[in-house]
C-alpha cells in the first residue's frame, strides 16, 4: 500500500452537502480496501479563479493509504459527485 493526499474543494452552499462529500470519500477510501489516516479540513476560503460561477470553496485535505490499482476507482468516484468542484490525488514519498 503507498501512501496518497487527496484535497478536494467542496461547494459552500450547504453545510450538510460538504459533511456528505467529506464522509463520501473516507466511505470510498475504505471500500477500496485503503485507509483514511487524516482529514484536515481548512474551512471556506477564496479559489484562485471561478470554478463553475464559485469564488468560495471548502478545502479538505485527506491523508490515506491505498492499494495503486485502487485509486483509479476514487477518481472517477470524485469525479461524478456534483458537489465536489476540484480535486488532486498525489502520491506521498516514503
């Protein structure tokens, strides 16, 4: 299992819809057969530039280790949840 980051920027419109998306990738994480080994989430701050017509998102970083052939499922998981508007997955160092 390597060790990954994910951090995902979530729409600030409703507080139950970011607790959803932020539990729905820990859920997923762990279905992958991975594990979650930190969520820091850094609250609703300005994007860089408007990400379909927001300037706020809500940052979470996720710490995690998972099987390399796994994280492609997490992607395309990510990538279909409406409320998720960015995110990148990198792979740590040893």
């Amino acid at each position: 299992m390597n060790k990954y980051e994910l951090m995902f920027v979530v729409n600030v419109a409703d507080e139950e819809k970011i607790k959803a998306a932020v539990q729905l990738v820990q859920d997923v994480i762990k279905k992958i057969g991975g594990t979650v080994d930190k969520v820091d989430e850094w609250g609703k701050r300005a994007l860089a530039y408007e990400v379909k017509k927001q300037r706020e998102g809500y940052y979470v970083v996720v710490d995690f280790q998972a099987d390399p052939a796994q994280i492609s499922e997490l992607d395309r998981v990510i990538k279909i949840h409406e409320e998720i508007i960015r995110h990148i997955i990198v792979k740590l160092e040893d």
